[in-house]
C-alpha cells in the first residue's frame, strides 16, 4: 500500500501517464486485469451491477477446489468483489442489497470446495454481515418512509423473517455476530418477536427431545443420530436466543433467558461467565457482584482465582480502590497458579 507521500506524487501525474501505465500493466496478472475492469467500470454503475451480478452467480456454479496455497488469492478475489460491492452504497443501497446477498448465498458452495485451514475466505464472508447490516438498515428506514403508516407492520414482519432467514443459514458459522448485532437493524418489539418465534421453537424441540430420551430409556439404548440432532438444534436456538437478548439489552429479560437455559442451579462458573460479560457490558455492576458472591460455586482453585480476578475487573471499572487493594491482596495469598 502507497504511504502518504507515495500518494502525493501519484496525485501529481498527468492523467495521460495514469492512462499509459494502466495500458501497460493491463494482461500482465489475470487477477489485476479484473479489478482494473471493474474499476474502470466504476463511471458506468449499471454496468457495475450487471458485472458483479454475472460473477456472482459464476461464483456460486464453481466447482474447481481450491487447494490451501491457492486458499490466499482466492480470498483476495473475494475481498475485490466485496469491496466493488460496497462502492454502490451509501447511493445506491437496494442494489447494494441485492448483490450482497447474492454474495451471501454463495458462502456454503466456496467454503465446500475450499481448503480454509488459514481462515483467509470465512474471514471475508464473516465480514459480509456487518455490510449487510449497514445496507439492510438503510434500506429498511427507506422503505418504511415510502409507505403508508398502516402498512408498516407488513413491512416489519417481513424484515424479522429475512433476518431469521438468514440468520438460520449458518453452517460455517459466518453470520455468528449478526443476532449479536441486530440492533443495528430492528427495533426493541422486532427483536421481542424474533426471540418469541425462537422460543416456540425451542419449545417444540423440547417436547420432541423429551418423547425421544423417553424411548431410548424403555429401550434401553445409547442415543440415536437423531438425538444428537435434537441435542445439535436445541444448542443453536438457544444461543440464538441468548443473541438476540443480549443486542436487546435488556437486564431483567437477559437473566430470566438465561437461568431458563440452565440445567442446573447454580449454575457452574464457567458457564456463569457468559452471564456476567453480558451485565458488565450493560454496566450492571450489583448484579454482577450479587452472583460472584452468591452464585459461583466451585472449590477449584482456578474457578477461585478466576472469580478474584473477575471481582477486580469490577472494581477496576467502578474505580473502587479500596476494594480492588483488597481483592488484590486475596489473590496474592491464594497458591501459586499452576
């Protein structure tokens, strides 16, 4: 990349020298020839589109595997396509929509035939969910201006089962932060409405889970691929839920979410953890003492100094001196850690 003044001089050539060098690189490397095309493609948005929407779908037909030392230029070729994306918004947001989740539906086909062991492609196409809720928000603040009042809840309910849609096609795991970040996007009663159909859910493959360990009991067996299926579904619901209460921000709701999700009371201190980010991320201090001092139950030594060195995370935050010194000072005398 060009530092501050390599971009100075370049600023000062002549845009006939500019115009020279690019003819001249032009047919060297295949992948440059395409990001000089799409580049010069930038003054014709139409153009653009229809470029992107052709090599978009080219990218989903693929079927060559791309091997792990090619895994790099292929993840560059990716990050090209999604920044010539990218270039249509803030201006143009619905066909910048659209592309990206052209761009989105592809990730299974590449990472299928891609060897990611360095995590280069799932690192592009995680970053798509973060483009797509910038776009999808302005989008969606756009539509709902153009319509009548009366006919927004229509519009609402269809935006809460995009995003389901979307956030349910997660195989690879690249749309993690996209329930976590929700509300960038929906409103606080769209989230609520989420996590209701969410709970449904849960609650039907609760009652499925529940009929199965009833005959695997009678019968006397280990547990089917079916309930490591129903076991597999329940997990991703609940962090789904667990998500999408965290973006709501909502103390109380996120407690009562929680502590139904739990087995077992109290609940064991690594799983309290996910708990306690959550209430310091809302700075809810007294509760987040109130279950280190009541609810962390372990006589392991790491889980004790564990719980210190949450205390003084607190206390640190509060800027309580007096009480991180004396957690300070517990910590010192615990045993030496391992």
């Amino acid at each position: 990349m060009l530092n501050a003044e390599q971009k100075k001089y370049l600023s000062q050539l002549s845009k006939k020298t500019l115009i020279d060098f690019v003819s001249e690189v032009y047919g060297i490397d295949k992948m440059l020839d395409k990001k000089i095309e799409r580049l010069l493609l930038q003054s014709d948005k139409p153009k653009l589109i229809k470029k992107l929407t052709t090599t978009l779908k080219g990218l989903r037909r693929r079927k060559k595997f791309v091997d792990y030392w090619e895994s790099s230029e292929f993840a560059i070729e990716l990050q090209h396509l999604a920044s010539d994306i990218m270039s249509l918004y803030p201006e143009q947001p619905k066909e910048c929509l659209t592309l990206l989740e052209l761009f989105i539906e592809s990730t299974s086909s590449s990472l299928e035939r891609a060897d990611d062991s360095n995590g280069y492609i799932g690192d592009v196409y995680r970053s798509l969910t973060s483009f797509w809720l910038a776009v999808a928000s302005t989008c969606y603040e756009q539509e709902k201006r153009d319509i009548p009042v009366d006919e927004r809840d229509i519009l609402s309910q269809a935006w809460v089962k995009k995003v389901k849609a979307l956030a349910d096609d997660n195989d690879y795991g690249t749309k993690d932060s996209l329930l976590e970040n929700i509300d960038q996007l929906l409103s606080e009663p769209e989230i609520r409405r989420l996590i209701a159909d969410y709970q449904q859910e849960r609650e039907n493959i609760q009652t499925k889970k529940a009929i199965k360990d009833t005959l695997n009991e009678r019968r006397n067996s280990p547990l089917s691929d079916d309930a490591f299926s129903i076991n597999y579904d329940k997990m991703v619901i609940e962090i789904a839920i667990k998500n999408l209460t965290s973006a709501l921000g909502d103390v109380g709701f996120f407690e009562t979410i929680f502590f139904e999700m739990q087995e077992t009371r109290p609940v064991h201190p690594r799983r309290l953890e996910e708990l306690l980010t959550f209430l310091l991320n809302q700075r809810a201090f007294d509760k987040a003492l109130h279950y280190l001092n009541e609810e962390w139950q372990s006589d392991g030594l790491l889980d004790k100094i564990r719980r210190l060195d949450w205390l003084s995370h607190i206390y640190h935050m509060q800027k309580d001196t007096d009480a991180l010194m004396e957690v300070r000072r517990l910590s010192y005398n615990q045993p030496l850690r391992g």
